[in-house]
C-alpha cells in the first residue's frame, strides 16, 4: 500500500504516500475548510493525493502528528488575525482614492481623444489591425486604473475584422465607451445611483463590507432560475441568477475561485431560498450578496412571461442602465424551433433567437416540441437558456 501513517481526528485526515520521490509525501486535509496541503510538486488544488486520501474508505482514528497539528494551529492563527479589526488611515486611504481619480481622468481624457481620432479616420484601418489595434490603447486604460474601459476596447479588438458585420458592431463598442467617457465628465451632476453605476463600469471596486453594511435589503424567497460557470486562465466566475417569488425582483450572486477551487454549489435551479439580500448600488442594482440564508426548499417552476413582456423589461432596464449587458428572463411556452438559426417561440409567434454558441439540442431534447418554461440570460448576442422545466421537474442546461 502506498500510504504510510494515514489517520483521522474530527478536525482532519492525514497521511504519508509513497510515490516516485525519494521520501513520502505529507498529505493533510482540513476538514473544516475544506483546506489541503502535501509536500508533492503538483501545482494543482487539491492535489490528486489530496483527493485520493479522502476518497479512502478506512483511515483509523489517531492522534495528530507534530506536522498535522502545526498546519492546523498556522491556520487558525491566520483566522484569527484576519477576523481583528484594522485600524484604518482615513486620510492615506483619501490619498490613494484622489490618486486614482486623477489616474482614471487622465485615462479617460486619453481615450476620449483617440475615440475621436478613430471616428475621423474611419474604421477601415481595424481591419488590418483587428485587435493589435486596440492593445496598447487597453494597456494604457489598465496603467489608468480603468479596467472597465480596459475591457471595453478589448472587445470591439476581438471584433474588428471578424465577420462580414464587424464595422457595426465595433461602432456599437466604441459607442457604448463613448458614453461612458461622457457620462465620467458628468459624475457630479448625475444621479447617485447612475453615478456609481458609471464609476463601476469604469473599474471602481466596491467593498463587501461596505455593501453588507449599508446596501439596500431585500427580503424574499429567492428562486434559483439557473447557473452559469465562466472559466477562463486564472479565475472562475460563477453567475447565479435569483427572482424573488414576492417582489419580482431579479439578482445576482458572483462568486470567483481560482480554477480548481471549489464554489458554492448548493444554489441550483429548482430550489429557492429563504433570505435577505444585500445589494451592490447601482441605477438598476441587481448584484447581491446573501446576507441572511434561511432554508433552502424545492420550488415550483417560475411564472414565466411571454416575449414582449420579456422585452419591455429588459428596455425598461436598459433605460435605467445604458451598459446593461445581461438581463435574465423567464419564457412561458416557448418551443425551440430552427429557421435559419435556433430560436424559441412563444403561443403568439414572437420569437427570441439564441446565441450563436448556445447548444440547443438539450432543449430540444427536453421539449421534444412541446412548449416549455425556459430561464436563460438576454444579451445583445441573443438568449443563453440556463434552465428550463419539464412539468415541475428542473433541468439545468
């Protein structure tokens, strides 16, 4: 057997493996995280010895050795330091937040010139550049400390030169950046919940704590309508979208790990929760943190609405909102259907089509052509389904 010394306490497991190294590998697990450590070279959490000594079907009861027990009294301690209370500097932080407003004006100030000097060109040139072209105009938005700008301008490069409608949908980049450049100029005169919707476009992080604290509170029983994973390099990002049964109010949960890293996984799609959110500010806040969680129970499928109502919400929003990029909704009676792209199509006739990259045939499998109850996310792009029910039983997409 390649484990040596394997034993558990009520606080964790350990072990030693002998693998292809000259010494056994220190392999421990925190119970209570969980949190893992082993000695071995592998870059990845947890680690496959990690995993397996969990997966052992009989580790006996034991005392912690010297090394478990040193692992386990370092991360309490780093607990405790990080649950004191920190003195802050008001005045060193008012330093650095009037540093970086003078860093994103500048930022801003920069990028409104060179938008200016791309209209009078044309965009004939971005289609030799493609997203070369925007690079170091993103770069330096990132020294400005404005990533939302940063991102913006990545994404009309990713555009640029691809497919026969490009030159439009770069417009619409660069306009939607244009506006917020405007709108940046205008901070002091706007109203304070479109102001900080404009300060988070551009980059602006706001403090959980702070939004814990004085965020606005919404109680409900939150439906969970569908869940999403976006992974990419170094983080995953992990949309989780709620409705509340009473107040009809959507939200979203954001949740991020490095990949490998678990997420919370007990919110999916067919279940609600009893709880009180507190949400980010915002002209349309939907962003939230659970700040009080009660049960969390099975639930009927949603009311969902037809896809005119589904619109005219989303516009109203938009109205509210000008760089509002995703809105959830909820189709009653949609049935997927193909002419030259997949749509659904609601008992009326109007239809929805679906993104590009969206897998239709779950759906269909599901509805085998009969009307369903779909959730998904509403983009310029088109409808990314994340749920749908078949009857009262969920399928998450």
């Amino acid at each position: 057997m390649p484990w040596i010394d394997s034993g558990s306490s009520p606080a964790a497991r350990w072990g030693r493996y002998q693998g292809s190294a000259a010494s056994p590998y220190r392999v421990c697990v925190d119970l209570s995280g969980p949190a893992y450590r082993c000695s071995c070279p592998s870059r990845k959490i947890p680690c496959k010895h990690a995993d397996w000594l969990l997966k052992l079907r009989k580790v006996e009861p034991a005392a912690e050795p010297d090394w478990v027990r040193a692992w386990l009294d370092e991360r309490a301690a780093r607990a405790v330091r990080r649950a004191e209370p920190k003195e802050r500097d008001e005045e060193a932080a008012a330093r650095r937040r009037e540093r970086r407003a003078e860093r994103v004006a500048g930022g801003v100030a920069e990028l409104d010139g060179w938008l200016t000097d791309q209209v009078r060109r044309g965009l004939g040139t971005f289609e030799r550049g493609g997203s070369s072209a925007f690079a170091a105009v993103a770069a330096r938005m990132v020294d400005a400390q404005a990533p939302g700008l940063a991102a913006g301008l990545r994404r009309a490069g990713e555009i640029a030169g691809r497919g026969r409608d490009w030159p439009g949908r770069v417009l619409e980049e660069l306009g939607m950046l244009h506006l917020l450049v405007s709108a940046h100029g205008r901070l002091d005169s706007l109203p304070e919940g479109l102001a900080q919707t404009v300060r988070t476009r551009l980059g602006y992080t706001v403090d959980t704590a702070g939004v814990l604290a004085s965020g606005e509170r919404v109680a409900d029983r939150w439906i969970v309508l569908g869940v999403i994973d976006q992974v990419d390099e170094r983080l995953i990002t992990r949309r989780v979208w709620l409705r509340g049964q009473d107040t009809g109010r959507p939200a979203l949960i954001l949740s991020f790990a490095p990949p490998g890293a678990p997420l919370d996984d007990s919110l999916v799609p067919g279940t609600a929760v009893t709880a009180t959110l507190a949400f980010y500010p915002g002209a349309r806040a939907m962003r939230a943190i659970i700040s009080e969680r009660g049960e969390l129970k099975p639930a009927p499928q949603p009311p969902g609405e037809a896809v005119t109502t589904a619109l005219a919400a989303f516009a109203d929003a938009l109205a509210d909102d000008p760089w509002l990029d995703r809105w959830p909704v909820v189709l009653h009676d949609v049935v997927p259907t193909r002419t030259d792209s997949w749509s659904l199509v609601d008992t009326s006739g109007d239809a929805l089509p679906l993104r590009p990259y969206a897998n239709p045939w779950p759906l269909l499998a599901v509805s085998a052509g009969a009307p369903l109850t779909v959730a998904g996310e509403w983009s310029a792009a088109g409808l990314l389904p994340l749920s749908c029910w078949d009857g009262e039983r969920p399928v998450r997409l």
